[in-house]
C-alpha cells in the first residue's frame, strides 16, 4: 500500500512539474505582416451604382495599360463613401489616372477626398490639393467647386482625371522613406 501511495504520489508530481514546465515556456507569436500595398481611397458621394478604375504607370509615363489598373464596383449611395483600390504587392506607382465611372446615367459626383497610403504614410487631398495633381479630361464640368459633373455624350464615356507635372514629384517624396 505505501508503494502505491508513493508511486502515484511521484506520478502527480511528475505531471504536475510537467505541466508548469509547459506554461512557462514562453508563446511565439508571428511577426505582424507589413501592409506593402499602395491603396488609393476616393471618398465621394455617389447616387447610383457604378465602377471606377484607377491606373498606373511604374516608369513615369503617361502610358496607362489595362493589365496595370484596377477596377472597383460599388453600390450607389446619398451618403459619402470610401472607394478603396489596393495596387498589386510590391508596386509603387509614378503617375496616376482615375476614371470615374461607366455608368451613363451616373449623375453628379461630390469629391470629398482622395487619401494615398503607402506602409507608414498617407496623404490626405482635399479638392484643390487634388487639382494640383490631376487634370480632368474634356468630359468634366464644375470644377470650381468640388462638384463633379459628366458631361454626357454619346457612346459614354465617364470623366477621368489625369495626372498633372506635379504628381511625379509628388509620388517620388512620398513613397521615399518606405522603399
């Protein structure tokens, strides 16, 4: 009998040094993964559902391919919304132009921000920031205020916004610490 005692007295210690040996080893978290994407976010006030597309070159042209854009579809709204496109991994755009919208029945477009972000840095454009850094095409109105009204033609084509000189140095400053 005192064999057995001891013997399942030796093992509930055993087991128990075990399991305080197991809580106290130290718990390895994974490293927090870098945001590496560069997000362009238009905040506007648009009333019927639409697509929006933004476009970018990585060598400083103005030659805008498709295979280096991205669209983003999203339901109309009376309310101000966040239009987010995310860039591929790993791209860092020179120039910029952003298309808003194939909707032919889309009607006026109120900008209330445009917000870049790159890693640790944002920029925040309100309209004549904006407007420093993109030249709307022919098929946009009332620029004096942040009203963006299209003109409408047919076959439709949406208004977009080009970049303006002051983008390419603008996108370099930006982005320089993250690279």
């Amino acid at each position: 009998m005192k064999s057995k005692l001891i013997s399942i007295l030796s093992l509930f210690i055993v087991l128990t040094s075990c399991k305080n040996k197991e809580e106290s080893q130290p718990v390895e978290t994974p490293a927090k993964a870098v945001e590496n994407k560069f997000t362009i976010t238009l905040e506007a006030k648009v009333l019927k559902d639409d697509a929006f597309h933004i476009y970018y070159s990585e060598d400083g042209t103005q030659n805008f391919t498709e295979n280096k854009s991205v669209w983003v579809e999203f339901k109309g709204n009376p309310n101000p919304q966040k239009i987010k496109f995310e860039l591929p991994e790993n791209i860092y755009p020179t120039m910029l132009r952003l298309d808003l919208g194939t909707n032919k029945d889309q009607e006026n477009i109120e900008f209330v921000n445009l917000n870049l972000k790159y890693f640790n840095s944002t920029k925040d454009m309100k309209w004549g920031d904006f407007l420093t850094y993109f030249r709307p095409n022919e098929l946009v109105t009332g620029l004096e205020t942040n009203l963006i009204k299209p003109i409408k033609k047919d076959p439709y084509v949406g208004p977009s916004f080009f970049p303006m000189d002051a983008m390419k140095p603008m996108l370099e400053n930006f982005g320089k610490s993250n690279k």
